[in-house]
C-alpha cells in the first residue's frame, strides 16, 4: 500500500509505539518496576480506569526497554478473532520482518486462514526463534469476544519464556489470572500504583505550566484528585501561574462540568467549535476534519490543540493522525448533543462519505449508519459487497446487515441481494435463492426511476447463481439483461459479471470469450477494490497466455498480479492458493527461459503457499514444476519425490492438464535415468487403451510418448510417433496453441534425425526454432536431451538461428551441479561398434563372429559400456545409447 494512502497511515498508528505528546513527567520509579516486573514475569497486567496514564508510562518504558517491543493498540473494531491475530502479527513484523515470508505470515495474509494453523505456526515461531520480545496488547479492554481471550491465554501459556506479554486495560482482563498469580507469572500494576506522588505532581506544573507549586499546595492538589493523572491536567488548563488551587469535589462532576464550565468556556469559538464538532470522530486527520467541518486548517488546527494540552494525542511522529482523550471525547460528545443535536447526522454523513472515498468502508459505514445516509450505506455495499465475501469478510457483511434498520432491509433491494450473497458465501444456495425470489417479487408493483437498476442487479447475481451451476447459456442471458440496464458508472456490478463469465468461459473452453470477459473487468474496473480483483483477472489472462504459448505476454501479466499480491494493502485479501499460484507460475515461466535460480525462488515461495492453503491444484502443480526443475538439476531422486507426493491427487482425474503434465514428466525422468523400458511399457498401455485421446487437455502426455517412441526407433514405433505428432502440430496451430506446436515439431525433427534425413528434420528444426524464439522458450529444446542438441549444433553451424540455437545449446551443458544427463565417458570406436550390435540384439558370439573378435574380448567390451553408460544390463544400454543417440552410424 502506497504510504501516502490515508488507510495505510492509520494503520501504522495502531501497531507502533504512540509518540510523546504534551509535557509528560518521566515516571522513572514506575518505569524501573515495569522494567524488573516484565522481565521476569509472562504477563503483566496494568489495569487502571482512564487517565491514569497507562499508556504514557508503556511509552516511556518501550522507550528504553531492553527488549524488542511489539505494539498493538486495540480498537473495538479489532474484536474478531482473525482481525485481532493479524494485527498481532503486524506489531510484530517490524521486530521480525521476516516473520510475513514465515507459515504464521502467511496464513495469517490469506484471506481465511485456519485459527489453529495460525496458533500452532504461532509457537513454531516463537520456539523456533527463542528470541525475547514482549508484545503489549493497550487498550485491551475493547476486546469482547471470548475466543479472542482464549487465544490470547494459550500464547501466554505455550509461548517459551523469552516472550512476554504486556496487557494494559480500564479493568483487568478476562483471563486465568489467578492461576496466573498462583504460579507467580504475573505481575501487575493497579490505579493506586500509578497515582502521582506529591514530587510528580510539582514536576508536571513546572513542566506543563510552568507554575511552582509549594509542597502544601501540590499535596492538596494530589489528594483532591488522588493521585489521578487526567485530573492533574484538567487543572492545570485553568490554573496561572500565582493563583490558587482550585476546590475540587466529586470526580463526575469534577470531569463533565470542569471541562464545560472551566475548560470549554474559555477557549476561543473556533476552537470550541471545532472540538464540538470533530468529536464525532475516533481518530481525526486534518483532510478528515476539513471535509467533518466544512473548512479549511484543520491540520493546523490540531496542531494547535496539541500545543495547548488540550487532552488531544497525536498518533504517529507524522502528526498525521490525532485522538481526544477517552474522557475529553465523551464530555464533548455530550455537550455536542446538548448544544447541537441537529448538527450530528450531517456531521456523521460527511465522515461516512469522506471514509468511503477514501476506502475505508468499515467506518464509513458506521458513521454513514449513525447519520442515517442510506444513500452511503447503499453505496458501501454496492462497492465493497464482492470484494468483502470473496476475501474472507463475510462477518464483516454479516455485522453490517446486522446493524441496520429492519425496514431497511425490506425497501432497498440492495440490501436484501446483501443478505442473499452472504447466503450463497456460506454454502446456503437455496436460501439465498428464497432472499432473490422475494426481492423480485418486492419490486414487482413498485415505481421508481432506479426500479430499473434494482432490477439489473437482480439480474446479475442470478447471472453468478448460473456461473456458479456452470450453465452457460442462461448465465449469458442474463448478463446481458443486467449490463444493459445497469448504470454506465457501476463499477462493481459489471466487473463482477465479466468476472464470472470469464471464468465460466474458462471452465468450458471458449478461451478467447474467456479473455475478451477478462479484459473487460480491467477496462472498467478501476476502483478501490480493484487491486484485489486485479490479482485474479491478471492471474487469468496469464494462465490463458500461457495455454496459448504466447510466454511473453503471460509474463507480463503474471508481474502485473505479482504486483497486486504483494500490495500490502492486499494483504488477508486473497487465497493462499491464489498467491501461491502466482509464484508457481512465475517459476514456470523463469524455468522455461532458463533461468533456474530464479525459478528455484519462486517456486519455493509458491509451494509453500501451496502447501500451506492446501488446494489441490497448486500442490499438483508445484510439485509436477518443482520436480521438473530438480531432473534438470540432476537430481532424480528427489525429482520422483515430489512426483510421488502428488501422485494421489492426479489419479482423482479432475484436473486433467497437471495431471498429463505429471504423466510427462515420469516418461522424461523414466528415460533420463535410463528406464527406457519402464516408459515404453507405459506408453504402450496407453496406446493400447486409446485412454490419452479421451482425456481433456493430454497433449503434454502425448508428447512424452512420442518421445519414447522416437527413443525406441523400430519402425513401427517411428511411425507412429510421426501420426501422433503430426495430428498434435495440426491441431495445436488451428487452436493457435504455440508451445505445443513447437515441441512437436522438435520431436518430428529428431525423428526424422534417426532415420538419416537430415536435410528434413533440419527443416522441421528451423520451422520450430523460428516459431519459438519471439516468445524466449528454451528448456522446452534443452530438455529433449542430447540427440537435439546434436541436431541444434548442425542447425547452427549451417546459421540456421544460429544466436538462439546457441542460446539453447548452452542450457544443454549448464544443468548444475549435478549435471542432469551428462555425456559419459566417452566410448571408444571399437565400444561403439560393439554397442550398435549390442543394441540391434545380436548375442556375444554373433557381435564377435562380425568384429573378427573373441567373445571373451567382446564380454570385456560390455563390461566397459555398462560401466561408462552407468547401466547394469543389455537392455538398459540399449536404452541409455538411444537417449544419448550414440547409436548414428
């Protein structure tokens, strides 16, 4: 998120360390027994009513503990589980940056992430780590919900000791405290802890007023206000120097008519106004007062306020973002209703539509409610409804329908199609369906000039309903009701009907209206929410790219996603799958440039998000590239791993393409560590069943059995091999599938190769090589092993692509360290005669009878092909010579 956004300012008011404001006595005694307290104790409770200086003195030892520190302070809003864990987790990252690339960051980043997973990645990290920290938690008593509390006591119990816990609250929190106390883990500071002695009390009027009070007078002021800090500043906002002290009786009165008769009354209107007004508010920034107060100056305004101590905090060192005192907050709230009542709902609705502009719906809602602005509230959900139940928001939905009018709900559609897409999020499609069926049925006799619009939306969540049930042409039908109605200016409706088309265009192979739709939600979605979205539609229109082999421009749009993903504003917006997809892809596409380091990155970054979020998809498909990147690394092994580990989800037979991928890369690990006839079984079986011609998106697998039907070279097997790859090229170019195309056309050449027409398959290579070098493919030609890179080197050496060939031929040798399909030892010519007989299957004695050699010299001869070839026996030799093509005469 872009650090001038006002969302992400805010937010770093909440997990940093508050700033000094004012004139603040330095509570050194204090700070010294938090010091030893924390340090030695898991939890310390500091629970106090207001203005006790709770905070303040937090602040002050933050400032100089020796520890790190992780800050949160609460808010109301922060009473729900997952918000409150990820506010957690962002006090912690500036700690551990690291910690957001950690399991914990992750889950916690998704959009709904299992709440065990995180408690348990949660202490993983802090076991793992064992590092101190101390996390304070102020404001802690705006935390309502109960499993929020539990969470919070089993960190406090299963974290180890290095971590602490600091809990400052108006009352003491709803935790085991007294097993706490019992096992002498908690240490605690109260109201009496806290009130100023009589040197603090002299200390903060020399500080804040500059007055010298003599003892006497500093004790009376003390005992009068006992001890209590807010009420020390209260008196001195009207008490001058050489005056004085003031009679003070009763702590309610003391607060609301101190501040209304001796505060408020003597400062200037425009201050006076200006507080009475902006106290709507529970953070203020000048951009948000101006818009509140319909004026100018507001930041200096604040700034103002600040300097004279008029129980007004500023919350960032920017001075950006500013609160009233709890205290102060609630007695100008009342004076605002007593002197003012009919300003507050205009004053309400300018917070709300100023929030909302700004993309901060959870509050414009809550003011736009306050000011009952149905027009904004409408707006709201208009706007943020999609984005809401597609990344995890669903309580926040729940909590707006909650809240408003029931009248409401029953006179705008908007809010009852609300209630149907929260349906429809949790699994409830027939109610749902009910909520539409009887919106419809309430604007059946109603007149209106935006009937037509409800109308439209009507329209297009039944269009999602029949996305959803994959029936394509009622969904079509009813987009094209909706888009024709809706307003040129929704943005939210119409991007969501391109949406679902396009993915219902995608789920049934009409790609190009697939990218059309896709184009269109970019065309006209540029909103607040559309970073989010932005993630999957350029996700899409990748994944289309690169079905069509056009690897460039699905580069590009996998960079445009991996933007939007690592968006911080994005951040607990999308699927883990989603994010780890990207990755995965990325991966894929810098393995196929050749790029094998950066590949490595990516794809670690994606399997582990593929893992973590457990969708069956990405897990097919990192593990199919990971295990493709370890074979050419050299690594078989560990390349059959992770094949294995997914082996399970490709036999459920629903994702048909990873799984042909799957299928394709066995064969080339079969015939890479020379198991020629474990994939010549395999093909045969397949071909035998014609099973690979009814399965959807097989061509990858198809390529690997001509492959080895090329490798086996008996003139059936090449023969068959030419149809195959001839019906695959035909096809590929009439559905423009680039990729496929290409490599069948390698695969023709190197059959041709083997049956000693070079003069073809050296076409058939240029015809590949021109197709392919616009788009950069290279692993594609390099991971046909040796026989092509003998046919690439006589293309370049008649300057036949000869910069590309070149480009190819080098990734040919550079695979890694463990040099993945090496040339052995190289045979000798005698070796080499006597493995063409061997591989022809000509015995000892006949091989010897026709080099006019013993049999025993022959036997001698083997035993050094087995040795060099790393085989064990005659077949596999055979096998490993076709691989290399040591076999040419």
């Amino acid at each position: 998120m872009d650090v001038t956004d006002p969302r992400a300012s805010l937010l770093t008011t909440k997990i940093h360390v508050p700033p000094a404001f004012g004139h603040e006595v330095t509570r050194a005694r204090l700070r010294d027994a938090l010091s030893h307290g924390v340090l030695t104790h898991t939890l310390t409770v500091i629970s106090a009513p207001a203005g006790y200086g709770k905070t303040t003195l937090l602040r002050q030892w933050a400032e100089v503990a020796p520890v790190p520190v992780a800050w949160y302070s609460s808010e109301a809003a922060d009473s729900e589980r997952i918000r409150f864990l990820r506010y957690l987790v962002a006090a912690w990252e500036p700690v551990r940056p690291e910690i957001v690339e950690s399991p914990l960051g992750l889950l916690l980043g998704s959009s709904e992430p299992d709440l065990d997973s995180v408690l348990t990645a949660c202490l993983d990290l802090g076991n793992a780590r064992r590092e101190p920290i101390v996390f304070v938690l102020d404001d802690y008593h705006v935390i309502h919900d109960p499993a929020i509390h539990r969470d919070v006591a089993f960190l406090i119990d299963h974290l180890p000791p290095p971590v602490h816990f600091v809990i400052a609250a108006r009352a003491e929190p709803p935790l085991p405290l007294a097993r706490y106390r019992a096992r002498q883990q908690m240490f605690e500071m109260h109201a009496a802890d806290l009130r100023f002695q009589r040197d603090e009390v002299a200390d903060f009027f020399r500080e804040a007023r500059g007055i010298h009070l003599p003892d006497v007078a500093a004790t009376a002021i003390g005992d009068q206000v006992e001890g209590w800090i807010a009420g020390l500043q209260l008196v001195s906002l009207t008490l001058s120097p050489g005056a004085e002290p003031p009679a003070i009786t009763g702590r309610h009165r003391f607060i609301a008519d101190y501040l209304r008769e001796d505060v408020l009354a003597r400062l200037p209107a425009r201050q006076r106004r200006f507080l009475l007004r902006t106290s709507i508010l529970d953070r203020l920034s000048g951009p948000l007062c101006d818009t509140v107060v319909e004026s100018t100056g507001s930041q200096a305004m604040l700034e103002e306020l600040e300097r004279a101590n008029l129980f007004i905090a500023p919350l960032d060192d920017l001075r950006e973002w500013f609160r009233y005192h709890p205290l102060f907050g609630d007695v100008l709230r009342d004076e605002l209703a007593r002197r003012a009542p009919e300003e507050i709902g205009a004053l309400h609705r300018r917070a709300g539509r100023w929030h909302l502009d700004h993309g901060m719906p959870e509050p414009a809602f809550d003011h736009a409610l306050a000011g009952q602005d149905v027009g904004t509230v409408r707006l709201i959900f208009e706007r943020h409804l999609s984005q809401e139940l597609n990344t995890g928001g669903a309580n926040v939905i729940r909590r707006w329908l909650d809240a408003l009018p029931t009248d409401w709900l029953t006179r705008y559609p908007t809010f009852g199609l609300a209630r149907a897409g929260l349906l429809f999020t949790t699994g409830a499609l027939a109610e749902g369906v009910r909520w539409v069926d009887d919106v419809e049925a309430r604007l059946a006799d109603v007149v209106g000039e935006d009937i037509p619009q409800q109308r439209a939306m009507i329209s297009a969540v039944r269009c999602f309903i029949a996305c959803a049930m994959n029936d394509l042409p009622l969904a079509e039908s009813l987009a094209d009701q909706a888009l024709r109605d809706l307003p040129s200016g929704d943005l939210s409706f119409r991007s969501d009907v391109h949406h679902a088309l396009g993915d219902t265009y995608r789920r049934n192979g009409r790609w190009e209206q697939a990218r059309a739709a896709y184009l269109e939600v970019l065309r006209i979605h540029h909103g607040p929410t559309f970073p989010v979205r932005a993630a999957n539609v350029y996700g899409a229109l990748a994944d289309l790219e690169l079905r069509q082999g056009r690897l460039r421009a699905a580069d590009a749009y996998w960079r445009r996603a991996l933007t939007a993903v690592e968006d911080r504003g994005n951040w607990g917006r999308l699927p883990l799958p989603v994010t780890g997809w990207i990755h995965l892809r990325i991966a894929e596409s810098h393995y196929e440039r050749d790029e094998l380091g950066e590949a490595r990155d990516h794809l670690d970054r994606g399997l582990a998000r593929a893992d973590l979020g457990g969708d069956a998809q990405s897990q097919l498909a990192g593990h199919v590239i990971a295990a493709r990147l370890r074979l050419t690394e050299g690594d078989a092994t560990v390349a059959m791993a992770h094949l294995e580990r997914v082996r399970l989800l490709a036999q459920q037979g629903t994702l048909p393409d990873w799984t042909s991928r799957l299928d394709r890369c066995q064969l080339d690990l079969w015939i890479q560590t020379g198991r020629l006839d474990a994939a010549q079984a395999w093909a045969g079986m397949m071909l035998e069943r014609g099973e690979l011609e009814r399965r959807p998106e097989s061509e990858p697998a198809q390529l690997g059995i001509a492959r080895v039907l090329n490798l086996r070279g008996d003139p059936a097997s090449l023969t068959r091999a030419r149809e195959l790859l001839d019906s695959l090229a035909v096809a590929a170019e009439a559905e423009g599938r680039l990729g496929i195309r290409v490599e069948a056309l390698a695969l023709l050449a190197l059959r041709e190769s083997q049956q000693g027409d070079t003069a073809r398959a050296l076409t058939l290579l240029e015809c590949a090589l021109r197709l392919a070098e616009p788009e950069g493919y290279v692993r594609l030609f390099a991971d046909l092993g040796l026989p092509l890179a003998r046919l690439l080197q006589e293309a370049r050496s008649r300057r036949i692509a000869p910069d590309y060939a070149g480009r190819i031929l080098r990734a040919c040798v550079d695979r890694g360290p463990a040099g993945a399909e090496r040339l052995p030892e190289p045979l000798s010519d005698r070796e080499r005669d006597v493995l063409r007989l061997l591989a022809a299957g000509l015995t000892n004695r006949e091989i010897a009878e026709t080099l006019f050699i013993s049999p025993e010299t022959v036997k001698k001869h083997t035993s050094a092909i087995f040795g060099k070839l790393d085989v064990g026996n005659r077949t596999e030799a055979a096998a490993r010579a076709r691989a290399l093509d040591l076999l040419d005469t």
